[in-house]
C-alpha cells in the first residue's frame, strides 16, 4: 500500500461567522448529527482540557454535520467553539459566540476505501466551503514505512532525527505513541508557516476505534510499521490555492526529515485532491 512516502492533505480548517456559517450549511441542505462518535468525544474532551485560563472550559461546544453516507471522518464537518473561535472573535471586538472553527479532517486514510459517490458527496462540501471562506491552518500528511519505536525511552533520539525543526523556542513532547516538535523553526514565509510537527503510529492508531481494539480481520489489512507525518501550516488570510499548494510543497521538498529512505514523494491523492475542490491558481 505505502512503496514511497506518500502525500496528501488530511485536515483542513477555516474560522466563519457562525451566521455565515448556517447559512452555507441550509444552502447545502445538510443536517446536524444528532450521534456522535465516542472517539470524537474523547477527542475534544483533550482539546478542552489543554484549554488556557483565557476561554473556560464551559465555552467549548462540539456540532457535526453529516456531509455524505461515508461513516468515516470524510463524511462529516465538525463545527467547534474552542480557544480559537473565542480569541478570533474576541480580537474583532465581537462576543465569543461571533466565530465558529470549521475542520474537514480524515481526508487521507488509504486503508480505507469509500464509495466514489461519499467522496464526491464528502469533497462537494469541501470544495463550497473553501470557495466560500479562507483557510486558516491545513495538515499535510507523508505516509512511510519506517522501523522507528515512538515512546518516551526514544524521544532523545526523535530530537536528534528532528533536529533540524528545533530552537530555542520549540517544545518537543512523547504523547501515547506520538511525537510532537510544537513551535518548530520558522519557515520564513509570508504566506504560511510550519506551526506543528507530528509523528505518530499509524497502525496502532488504527487498531484501536472508539478505544477498543478492531477485528482482527481488519488489522491484517493494515501495514506493518506504518508512521505518519504531520505537517501543520497556518496560513495569512489566503483562499486554498494551487499556487498556495505548490509552495508549501516546494518547501517540504526543501525540508530535511531524515525520516524517509526515499526521497522522492508521491503526490498522486494531493493532486487527485487539488482536482475534486477544483481550486484555482
């Protein structure tokens, strides 16, 4: 499944007016999912409890919106009122419920295989909403196979492998089976900027779903030894470009991760995804 690393755009986020935001939601005829997964869940109970002492913790609200009949993340948008709302909305003089965070996330999961009519359906939406509203930070995700145990006895030899993405400023941290370099080296770009780098255990991510460990059937599917790395970009009030795209892979080619055998990636899902959101130059 993995031969060279491989490249694709796997979380996109935007913050909207919540006003602007029902109102591409009721054009779009889409409707609110009333179940919403445990993992989910658990997730933003994370987000909240990394909240700082500026937003209290009872201003966190979580809403998905089924945006296609996939059951995995590509079928859905999730609507969040978090740190990043409020202080967006507090730094335009308005009240704290004025923004929304919207996030599009799961786009690259090769192990699975959606109809070609959920990912119409899916990336239909998607591509409405980045016409509509300006991205504010996407992932980009390289797939690989690699050997590299991720625990807290291996993070000094992570910092060595990443070295390159680490200052005075950076913090590197061992969560689970991930690796974090937050705040790495400025890329020194107007329109962007590397904000997260994140390594992680793919197959143990994917052996486990809403906690509990998966069929065994479907863990033959998945790779030995599959590692993931995310690439987070914030951008500076831009639209989702080609030309936005193509720098931020100009800069990763110029990027030295001393994780990849092979140097050369495949970009094949980036550009099939450049293609379904019909973004522009």
């Amino acid at each position: 499944m993995i031969n060279a690393p491989t490249i694709g755009a796997d979380t996109i986020r935007f913050i909207a007016t919540l006003t602007a935001l029902k109102k591409a939601i009721s054009k779009l005829n889409l409707e609110y999912e009333n179940q919403v997964s445990i993992s989910l869940i658990n997730n933003f109970k994370k987000e909240i409890q990394k909240a700082s002492n500026q937003v209290k913790k009872k201003d966190f609200d979580l809403e998905v919106v089924k945006i296609s009949k996939d059951k995995s993340l590509l079928g859905y948008m999730l609507i969040k009122k978090n740190h990043k709302s409020i202080t967006t909305s507090k730094a335009q003089k308005r009240s704290k419920n004025y923004k929304r965070e919207v996030i599009f996330t799961g786009l690259n999961q090769p192990n699975k295989k959606p109809h070609r009519d959920h990912i119409k359906a899916s990336y239909d939406v998607i591509k409405s909403i980045v016409k509509r509203f300006t991205v504010y930070s996407f992932d980009l995700s390289i797939d690989t196979i690699n050997d590299i145990v991720i625990s807290s006895r291996t993070k000094h030899i992570l910092d060595k492998l990443f070295h390159n993405f680490i200052n005075h400023r950076s913090n590197t941290q061992i969560i689970d089976s991930s690796y974090y370099v937050n705040n790495p080296i400025s890329l020194n770009n107007p329109r962007f900027d590397l904000v997260r780098v994140l390594l992680y255990d793919k197959t143990k991510k994917e052996s486990l779903k809403d906690g509990k460990l998966i069929k065994w059937d479907d863990l033959q599917n998945l790779p030995d030894n599959w590692k993931r790395l995310e690439l987070t970009f914030e951008v500076s009030n831009h639209k989702l470009s080609i030309s936005l795209l193509d720098e931020v892979m100009e800069s990763i080619y110029n990027l030295d991760f001393n994780l990849f055998s092979d140097s050369c990636y495949d970009d094949t899902l980036l550009q099939k995804q450049k293609d379904l959101l019909e973004l522009r130059g």
